[in-house]
C-alpha cells in the first residue's frame, strides 16, 4: 500500500473500527483511541512532504490500480504541488478536532470521534484523487459524516441546518456528475484527469461544462449569493464541526477549480474570468459589511470565511503564477485562522453556553491566557503581517493590482472592514470591565486541554505569516503548469 492509500485509509478504518466496537461506557478509551488514531494518520502524511521532489509540476506518489474495469474506472491516486499542502492540513486539523471535543463531547463519544476520522480520510482522498469518478465518489461522501456531525451532536435548529447543507451541495454535484459523464464520452470512454484536461472541446461545450462544474465547487467554496447554507451549518454544528467546515471542507470547492474548471476548461475560464472576479469581489465586500452587523459569533466568523475565500477565487481567476499561488495560500492560511476562531468560540460557549456577542465583556480580565491566544487569532483575521493571514492576501491584492489597478483597490479596501468586524468584536467581547456576573463567576481560564489545541494553532499562525517559503516552494512548479494550461486554447 503506497503512502496516499495509508493517508486516506489510516483513519478511515481507525474511525470504523471505533464505530463498530467502541461502546458508550468506555468514553475516555474512545477518546484516547482517536487521539492516538489522529496523530498517527497525521503522521503518516509526513513522508508526502519530506519525500516530495521540487522543481517538477508530475504528479508524485501516484497509484494506479483497475477498479471498475468495465467502464475504465481506475483507484488512482496522486499529488503535485497544488494538493500536497492541503492532505497535511487535513490531517493536522484533525488532532485539533480531536482535542476539541475531548470533553464538551459527553454522549456518543465513540461515534462523534468516528464521524470525524472517517471524514478526515474521505477529505484527503478529494485531494488525492485523479480519476473523475473517484474524485466524485469522495466529494460527496464527505457530505455523510458532516451531515451526522450537525445533525446529531449539533444546537436546538440542527436538522434545519444540516438538511440545508446536505441539498445545497448535493444538487449542485449532481450537474458536476452529468460533466463528468460528457468528457467521459468525449475521451473515448476514460475517467483520468489528465486525459480530460488534453481533451479538445468547443467554445459551447466548455462553457457548459464550467457552469457544471460551478454548481458544485461554487456551493462548496461557498461564492455568494450560494453561500447562505453556510451561516445556518456553523451556528448549528458543534465546534469540531465547525473547525473542520471552515478549515477543510470550504477548500474542496476551491480546489475543484484549479484541478478541474481551470486546465480542462481553459477558454470558458478565461471567457468567464469577469463573471468570478466579480463574484469574488461582492464576497469580500459585500459580505464583509454584512459580517458586521451579526450579533452571533459563530455567524460573524461564518461570514468572514465567505468573505476571506472571496479572495482565493479572486487569486485564481487573474491567471497568474503570484495570484493563483496566493490563492493557494490563503487557503492554506484560513485552515488555520478559522479553525482558531471557531476553537475559540467554543471555548467561550462552553463556559456560558451563548454565542450572542453582547452577553460577554471583559473576559481578558478573567482568562488572561485564552484572551492572548485569542488576540493572535484576531490580528490574524484582520491579516496584519507576521501571521498567515497576511501572506495570501497580500499576494492576491498584489496580482489584482498588477492586472488591474482598480480592481486591487477595490480588493485592498476590503481589509478595512475585516480589521472592523475583527476588531469591533474583539473589543465588545474581551475588552473593557467586566459588567455580567456570569463572566466573572463561570469563565475560569484555559486548562492545559485547550492551551495545547490554541498553542499548536498559535504556531502554524506564526510560522507560516514569517517563513510562508516551503509552501510557496512545493506549489511553484504546478502553479507555472496551471498558468500555462489555461493560457493555452482547446477549442476544436
């Protein structure tokens, strides 16, 4: 078994085998099972970067085994420099999600812990996958573990949520599906990737199939105005639900672009530019000024994904090396960011059981450690330099200025109003006196349970807004391969 199967499979049987035979009454084995379970499967995806070679845009730790022969369906696995980032994060977020849920988990322990290392492998395997029908199967069988995730361990509107977030991603896969099965026909009967990204198709064609293809990643990402599924899911899923939401699961839409809409369609990409741009641009303005009237937390930095993955579609589609890198990176970024904010609304909603902004005030008076933790994270959002978050929107505003002037002014006016929701929050939430009982008599500070998830979370923030160079390195040679593939006509 080769180092991509180990990474998707690793946790997905360690998720099933503690859903099978892990029983209610042995919480803390359940627990101490998926913590051990996590870390080994992250540490099975090491050897994808250490052993990942530099300078090529081929694929790398490719498998390739017949699985549906019948219909030329492969078991076919790879990563270059565009997905590699992406099956660590994954992994790494999920020890967070683990640690998370340690002890706010007080029923169904061993199916909630399952849920999420099942869905941990399922994810990775949306990044390995480079066969179409693989890269299907896996990017909806995501859907099932999340939608048990909101729906049985989430708040009061919980079924509400999940349905909403179940049929909003599934409609939209399904004309994904219907694409997939036209290049298939197309190619002559293959499924590879590869294939279908030589395939030559008509001006018509191509701009069928990325309006496909757009129904889904589009949901996923979530672009407005498709993005309202996703407000309603954070407010309802538990914390690890929402760490992985936004860390995760919000990515596989954006990738969708780069391994799909973008190399195989490249003419309808670049003829449909202006339509993306524009999308991008009303997300990370429009939604950010909605993102500062929101009275809940968990909506507030709902909304400010929305807005923040504004800027990865805006990267890809200026088709340039700085932008698309940018984009890459600012999502590698947000898996960091949001998965701490979203850590950190949990950590308060634990104490006092309320995400509503105004039922705190002062808590840095109370928790003087969490409150420095949480500190980070916001600057972090806001992308003040020297976190990550700084790093991919700098790029992305960058390559919009270089393509347009007024397009990278529009963009770069956007940071001011996530420096406003950011800091405004930050400010009604832990800074000023004390003035609710409940603060001062039911918020103790961080216990070492916590402090361990905030500190690694604190690291990754810091070291890649100050040395971002092994990132921007391993995706430097698929970056120029994308550029190019898109630069260059298909039409027939």
């Amino acid at each position: 078994m080769g180092w991509l199967s180990l990474a998707i499979w690793t946790p997905i049987v360690i998720g099933a085998l503690l859903l099978l035979f892990g029983k209610d009454s042995q919480v803390n084995l359940a627990r101490w099972i998926a913590l051990l379970g996590s870390i080994v499967s992250f540490l099975v995806t090491l050897p994808l970067y250490t052993g990942f070679k530099l300078g090529t845009a081929d694929m790398q730790f490719v498998e390739n085994v017949p699985w549906i022969e019948r219909f030329n369906v492969n078991y076919h696995l790879g990563i270059d420099g565009l997905s590699v980032w992406f099956v660590l994060l994954t992994a790494f977020i999920t020890i967070i999600v683990v640690i998370a849920g340690w002890e706010v988990i007080q029923r169904r322990v061993n199916q909630y812990m399952a849920s999420f290392l099942i869905l941990s492998g399922i994810m990775i395997g949306v990044f390995c996958a480079l066969d179409g029908v693989l890269f299907y199967f896996f990017f909806e069988a995501t859907l099932i573990p999340m939608y048990l995730i909101i729906g049985v361990w989430g708040g009061p509107n919980r079924i509400y949520a999940a349905f909403k977030f179940f049929l909003y991603t599934l409609l939209g896969s399904f004309l994904m599906l219907v694409g997939f099965i036209y290049l298939y026909a197309k190619s002559g009967g293959s499924f590879d990737i590869a294939v279908w990204q030589q395939l030559p198709l008509s001006s018509t064609a191509q701009t069928l199939l990325f309006f496909a293809l757009f129904a889904a990643f589009a949901v996923k990402v979530p672009m407005w105005p498709v993005h309202t599924w996703l407000p309603d899911a954070h407010v309802e899923a538990p914390t690890g639900g929402s760490i992985v939401l936004a860390a995760i699961m919000l990515k596989l839409g954006a990738y969708g672009f780069v391994r799909f809409s973008m190399p195989i369609l490249p003419d309808a990409s670049r003829q449909w530019a202006w339509l993306m741009i524009a999308l991008s641009l009303i997300a990370v303005i429009y939604v950010g000024l909605v993102a500062l009237v929101q009275k809940d937390m968990k909506k507030l930095v709902a909304y400010s994904s929305v807005a923040h993955m504004g800027f990865v579609t805006m990267g890809f589609f200026i088709f340039s090396d700085l932008g698309i890198s940018g984009g890459l990176i600012q999502m590698i970024a947000h898996g960091f960011v949001s998965g701490a904010m979203f850590l950190c609304i949990g950590v308060l909603y634990d104490r006092l059981h309320t995400r509503e902004i105004a039922a705190y005030g002062g808590v840095i008076n109370v928790m003087p450690r969490f409150g420095a933790f949480a500190l980070l994270f916001f600057m972090a959002n806001c992308g003040l330099p020297g976190t990550a978050g700084f790093v991919g929107e700098w790029m992305v505003i960058l390559a919009s200025v270089r393509a347009n002037f007024w397009l990278g002014l529009l963009l770069a006016t956007a940071l001011i109003s996530g420096a406003g929701y950011s800091l405004w929050m930050f400010k009604r939430v832990y800074f000023g006196a004390v003035t609710n009982d409940n603060v001062r008599k039911k918020m103790p500070d961080i216990n070492w349970r916590e402090c361990t998830a905030l500190a690694v979370l604190a690291i990754a923030v810091l070291w890649m807004g100050l040395y971002p160079k092994p990132m921007t390195d391993v995706m430097q040679a698929s970056v120029a391969k994308l550029v190019q593939q898109v630069s260059v006509s298909k039409l027939n």
